[in-house]
C-alpha cells in the first residue's frame, strides 16, 4: 500500500508479537472475533492493532475503542501514547461505552426534546426520585422496597424493554409496582432534564434509532471499532454498539465467554457465544498463552472451567515450567482459618523478602472480610478493603460537588434542592414544597422559581425577612460562580481549583462541617475529605486542562477511589467480581466450600452453577507464582455451629496438583521449598555420587 507508515510500522515491532497475537493485530476488515484467555496480553493487541491500522493509512479519529471502565480506558490511552507517539494517540477516541454515550448525547441530546447541558443522576439522586414517584403514586417505602424497583428498571434499561418484559423477573413480586413506576420516573427525569447512568446507553440507541442522520453521523465517524471485555456486553450495549457498524461491519471484539461474571449486571454472555452467528463471515484468533501464572495454577484453571459445556474451547499454557503445587488448606472454624491466612502472609514475605501489596485475599461475600480483618490487625499487617464507601459517595464531598454542578448548571434540579438549605438557610420540607408547587404552577424551573421568591418573597406564604436574604445571597452565589466557572471554560483564563477554593471559602464550609458534629476528629475527618477533593481537581486540571464539565463528567463516569490506592504497600481483601483483571503473585482464594463457593443461591440453577465456576477459574488465574485454597471444617452461623463441605470446584481440580493439609500442620513456604531443595539435593548426590 502506497499510504504504508513505514517507520510507524517498524516502531509496532510485529515480530516480537507471538504468532496469534499478530494474526489479530494484522486483521484489517470486517468482523473479528479475539478469544483471549486470562492473561494472554490482550491489551498489548488492542493498542498494536490501532497502531497497526493507523500504520496503513486509516486516519487515527476514525478508530474507536471501547473498554467497561476509566482506569482500563486510562491504561489503554497511555500504552498507546506509549507505541505510538502522543501525536497519533490523541486522536483515537478511547473510552467507555458510558462516555461515549455521554459525549453523544452532549452533542445531539436536543433531537430528543431533552436542553443541553443535561444532568446525570447517581445513586442517591436516583432513590430519591423514586420516593418521590412512590409518594405520587401512593406506594408505601416501607412496604415496597424503592431499591428493589430501582434494581428491577435498571434491569430492564439493560435489556432495553419495560420491567414487565423481563422474563428473569416475571416471577418477582415488586415486578409489578416497577412496571408502575417506570412511567412516572423516566417522565420525572426528562422532566428535570436529567439522564441516569442507563440511559447514557439507552438514550443513544434511541437516538440512533429514531434520527438516521444522526447515526450516520457517528458510523462515518468511527470506520473501524474495537470492544474489550466483550463478554461483559447486555443487550442494550449490543444494540448501540451495532447501530454504530453495521454499515461498515469493521468490528472487532476481545473477550473470553470463561471470565464472564457479571450476570447480575445484566451482562449476557451469548453475546460472545453467538457473535459468530451474528456476525457473518467473522475471524476467530484464540489467545492461549499467558504471560501471568505457573503452568500447574493454569492446568488447574483448565480442568475447573473444562466443566462447563457452554463455552467456547480453549486451554491456557505458559512457557514457565513448573511452578509450586497449590495449597489445599482445611482449617477447623472460620477464626482458625483467618488466622492461618495471615499468619501465612507474614512468614511468606519474610521467606520471598516481598512487599504486602503483593498478596490478595478473594473471598465470594463481603461478609466474609471481616474475621480476617481482625487477624490482619492482630498481626499488625497493613490492608485494604476493595470496595468499602467510595470517597465520592461520602456525604460532605458529595454536598460540595452539588454546588459545584449547579455552578456548572443552574438548571441542575436535582442538586440546587440538595444545596438549597445547605448550610441551613431556614428552608426545611415544608418550604420546599410551597417553592415546588410554586415552580410547577407557574411552569418555572426551581432556580427560576428561588429567583423569583428572593425577589419578591411575599409569592409565597412562609418566607420572612431573613429567609430572603439568605434566599437572596444564595442565588446571586450561584449566579457569580456560573459566571466564573463559565469564563474559565470558555476563555482559559482563571484557575479552576482556586475558584473551588474560593467558593468553599464563601460559603464557610469548614464552619459548615464543624457544626455538624461535636467530635472533633470526625469533622476534622470531613473538612480533610473536601479538601482531598480540591486537590483533585489541581490534580485532574494538570493532567486534563481547567473545564469543570470535564471534571464533573469524569466523577460520574469514574467512580473509582484515588489512584494513589494502588501504590499504597498493603494486602488487598475483596469479592472474586473485584478481582477481574488483577493478578497477584500470591493469591489465598478463602472459604472454598459448598454454600459460599458456588454461592447457596446459585446450587439450584445450571446457569448460575457455569457463572460461579467461572468466578472460580477468575479467582485461580488473578495468582501468578503461589495460591491457597483454603476452608473451614465447621463454621458458626446464626449461633449454631455447622459442618462444611469443600466446594465442589475442589473435585474438579487434578489431585497431583494439589497440596492438601490441615491448618494446624501447615509448614510455612520457607519450609516447603527447604523440603523440595532437600529432595533435589539428595537426588544430585545419587545421581553425580558426591
């Protein structure tokens, strides 16, 4: 090809790149299906194939990738940077299905009768539009959990019908009252001009669907697709993601049908299983060799996941010989057990001279965490819980990232009722009911109608003298820093964090935060949590520019806790879901027994039992050099003590391969590689008689 990069090309190094590896990176057009077991470098190919396809003339902002979270987004953007220059990188549109959908509907949410700038709802705002629905529609909260009905809509979201179609749930007794609610909620968020995080997905398929325009728009844009973690697709991501190719067809997807986990999610895993069927004409590259564990931890993976029939057929091999046998340990109760696993962590590190951040325990529940957070403690050993109250879920953050996004947007329903007596300005639940029914009488938004009230405050009954000039500073508050915050994004002049600062500052929030509780550590605590914010968005606006759209979109979409977490030497205690794409040199898979693993709720199911075989071949392949599969002979549970029987995924690895003990006659590491050493030393002296 005349448009050939060559020294673009060159710089991929395509020889370094094992055999299937570059049979994918090399594939250039229509659909391509990449089966990459665990740690069989599928990233590596992803970016090499976007080098790849930029190496012969396919222009850079016509590649879209799409991976299932920021930081795997984040990872991708860098190593590509990395191959192929900031240059070429900075055009590709990597991201997540979420923030394409939001950069979507950014730009055309208009053409579904929605203003721009919209607002995205979280959690909280989420439940506390469903009280509201409730309330509207005369259900009781205490009889009908708001939880469940917003579990069930989400649901359906994802599987792009109503809640009364979901056939999984048909059965379900609060399936009803969803199907009830469903109306009233989407009405009440369009209503507020507002998105919740499904429709960041549902919204752009419907675009697509009703505006041919506008999809045509976006599948020009976008001539060749990439998805990773494709077996984590639903159904509605499915539909967005083919409205997008099916002109064109150049798709390629990365996944692997056995890490397919996320079922509670709504994740569907025919979706990998059938691409073949829906995609005619697809290449099928597997990717076998891993580059992460020991050979013996990888036969083991093979032989438990060999045991679903719904699959497609695979078998990871390494080219590191050996490895340790895995530790099968019964342990006789849940403390002894506990115990064991960090009185082990301790004498490992000692004999392999590593750090704590180099072991992790996995465990089915959360509840299960904490008998080996006491034993950590006890031993004085430094962890980290995955998955315990995100920062940005703490209440003081969460309130000063409100005034933020009213700042941002003055429409922002949602979030000037949350800041509106916050720091208390006398407006309590009554009040906020005569402005709302103000506001919707008069057909005004809620900034509009406290507009209108600070003016005139005899609207209303109820608004004194004081309340209205509170009322008063509160608006002409958020009018000065709109203005601010618009100018900065607009001009580049100005600084974003100092502006944050500055507005903590006029509303006296430190003082805010220490009337809200009388002890002193917990509101020094709090005042330390909005300052962590402040300093990330110095951090976000080196790394990112000043746009505080930027910054609040990325807080929704990436809902992490700080990177700094990862650098921090520490044990990592989580879910088998929270694990998915780690790896640990040593790895302590906890409570490998009937009831927990598989789960006592999936035991009945043939589906549920190949999903939670699957979080076990997830859980084996996340260790690299050493893993431990422990147990509990009897374990206490509500005040009786009960026998335990192994998991039956125990059964399902080869027994050679295994090192089974009993708790109390453990051997340290150390003392097991003395043994091994031992045995070869006394062969080498029969073998060369010295």
């Amino acid at each position: 090809m005349s448009n050939v990069d060559e020294a673009l090309l060159k710089k991929l190094n395509l020889p370094m790149l094992n055999p299937q590896q570059r049979e994918a990176t090399c594939h250039m057009d229509g659909p391509l299906l990449i089966l990459a077991g665990a740690g069989s470098g599928k990233t590596r190919v992803i970016t090499h194939r976007i080098g790849y396809l930029i190496s012969q003339g396919v222009k850079p902002r016509h590649i879209l990738a799409v991976s299932f979270t920021n930081k795997a987004a984040t990872e991708m953007v860098e190593r590509v940077a990395h191959l192929i220059g900031k240059d070429y990188a900075k055009d590709v549109y990597l991201s997540t299905f979420h923030s394409l959908g939001n950069d979507i509907l950014r730009q055309d949410i208009d053409a579904l009768g929605y203003k721009k700038p919209f607002t995205i709802l979280d959690d909280a705002d989420q439940r506390e539009i469903i009280k509201e629905v409730f309330k509207e529609i005369g259900l009781d909260p205490k009889v009908i959990d708001p939880k469940a009905v917003l579990a069930i809509i989400s649901r359906a979201k994802m599987a792009f019908c109503e809640p009364a179609e979901l056939r999984e749930f048909r059965f379900n007794p609060d399936t009803p009252f969803a199907q009830r609610v469903f109306k009233y909620y989407q009405q009440m968020l369009k209503g507020r001009n507002a998105v919740d995080f499904d429709d960041l997905i549902c919204l752009p398929v419907t675009l697509f669907t009703e505006h041919e325009e506008i999809r045509k728009k976006y599948a020009k844009r976008f001539k060749y697709v990439m998805i990773d973690e494709y077996q984590d697709t639903n159904h509605t991501q499915l539909m967005f993601l083919h409205e997008i190719i099916k002109d064109h067809m150049n798709l390629c997807v990365v996944g692997d049908d056995d890490q397919s986990i996320y079922g509670f999610r709504g994740a569907v895993a025919d979706n990998i299983l059938g691409f073949e069927d829906a995609y005619e004409g697809t290449r099928l590259i597997k990717l076998e060799q891993n580059y992460r564990s020991t050979n013996v931890i990888l036969n083991a993976a093979n032989s438990v996941i060999a045991n679903n029939t719904q699959r497609k057929a695979k078998s990871l091999w390494s080219s590191k010989d050996g490895g340790d046998k895995i530790r099968w340990i019964v342990c006789a109760s849940e403390r002894d057990e506990a115990e064991f696993v960090a009185a082990e962590i301790e004498r490992v590190r000692l004999d392999l001279n590593i750090g704590y951040e180099q072991f992790t325990i996995l465990y089915r529940s959360n509840s299960q965490a904490r008998l080996f957070e006491e034993a950590l403690r006890q031993w004085r050993i430094p962890y980290e819980v995955i998955g315990g109250q995100e920062f940005y879920d703490r209440k003081e953050v969460k309130d000063f990232v409100a005034y933020l996004k009213v700042c941002y947007n003055l429409n922002d329903e949602n979030n000037i009722r949350r800041i509106v007596n916050l720091p208390p300005r006398g407006i309590g639940p009554v009040l906020m009911g005569r402005i709302s029914d103000f506001a919707l009488l008069n057909d005004l938004s809620f900034h509009e109608a406290l507009k209108m009230i600070a003016e005139r405050p005899d609207c209303i009954e109820g608004i004194g003298h004081k309340v209205a000039t509170k009322l008063n500073d509160f608006i002409e508050l958020l009018d000065v820093y709109h203005k601010k915050f618009s100018t900065i994004e607009k001009t580049g002049q100005g600084s974003l964090p100092e502006a944050a600062r500055e507005l903590m500052h006029r509303l006296d929030f430190e003082n805010y935060l220490r009337s809200q509780d009388n002890n002193n550590k917990i509101a020094r605590r709090r005042i330390d949590n909005v300052e962590g914010l402040l300093s990330d968005i110095s951090s976000f606006c080196e790394r990112h520019g000043g746009s505080l759209d930027k910054y609040l979109t990325r807080l929704m979409l990436d809902r992490s806790s700080n990177d700094d977490d990862e650098e921090r030497a520490s044990v990592r205690l989580m879910t088998f879901h929270s694990s998915k794409g780690l790896e640990f040199p040593v790895v302590f898979m906890v409570g490998m027994e009937e009831g927990y693993l598989p789960h006592e709720n999936s035991k009945d199911s043939l589906k549920d039992l190949a999903e939670e075989r699957r979080l076990a071949y997830v859980g084996i392949t996340r260790a690299k050099e050493y893993l431990y599969l422990t147990m509990a002979s009897q374990r206490s549970r509500y005040g009786k003590e009960e026998v335990r029987e192994p998991s039956r995924f125990m059964d399902e690895i080869p027994q050679d391969l295994l090192a089974k003990e009993r708790g109390e006659d453990t051997k340290s590491l150390g003392s097991h590689q003395e043994d091994r050493n031992s045995k070869y030393l006394e062969l080498a002296k029969k073998m060369f008689d010295f």
